[in-house]
C-alpha cells in the first residue's frame, strides 16, 4: 500500500548522496515522482544510476551547492531532464564543520 501518490510529479533533491537524501530520494521514486538528486559528491552519479536499473527516472548533477551559478544552472537542467518544470523541492544538504 503506498502512503501517498507522486505519479507525473517531478523533483529536485538537494543533498541526495547523504544517508537522509537518499531515503528521501527512493521514497519519492516509490511514491512514482521522477528527480533529479543534487550533491557535492559525484557519488550522487552512481546512486543515481543504481535506481535507474530498477527502472526509475532520476538523474544525478554533481553540483556545489554554494556556487549561485552552479546551481542555477542544475535547475535549468533539472527541468530539461524531467521535461518540465519542478513541482517538488527538497533541501536535505548538511553542512557538518569539525574544529
């Protein structure tokens, strides 16, 4: 039983490589959302292509996320990988400093 629909919905999932993103991301793909997973990480690709071969749409951009013009540039391409505009967005990106 699905807790909810996502079916034709598409979303863009800042931090999708971290432990939480990556729940978030394949709950999305279970709910039938389609995603774009945007990470620091180019372990971000991998993930990505992992989900694809159980057949769901989701791309992976490598991106810095405090790089206003990367960013920027991974939602206009967010958007032409999904086809249309971004109904869902979800920041699940963490900073963590050590002193």
């Amino acid at each position: 039983m699905k807790l909810f629909d996502l079916t034709g919905q598409r979303a863009i999932l800042v931090g999708g490589a971290g432990d939480l993103g990556l729940a978030i991301l394949e709950g999305l793909l279970e709910a039938g959302a389609s995603a774009v997973a945007i990470d620091i990480s180019p372990k971000v690709k991998a993930l990505s292509a992992s989900l694809r071969e159980k057949s769901y749409e989701v791309h992976g951009l490598e991106v810095y996320i405090t790089d206003r013009t990367a960013i920027k540039q991974s939602v206009a391409d967010a958007v032409q990988l999904l086809g249309g505009d971004i109904d869902i967005l979800v920041n699940a990106a963490g900073i963590q400093r050590r002193a």
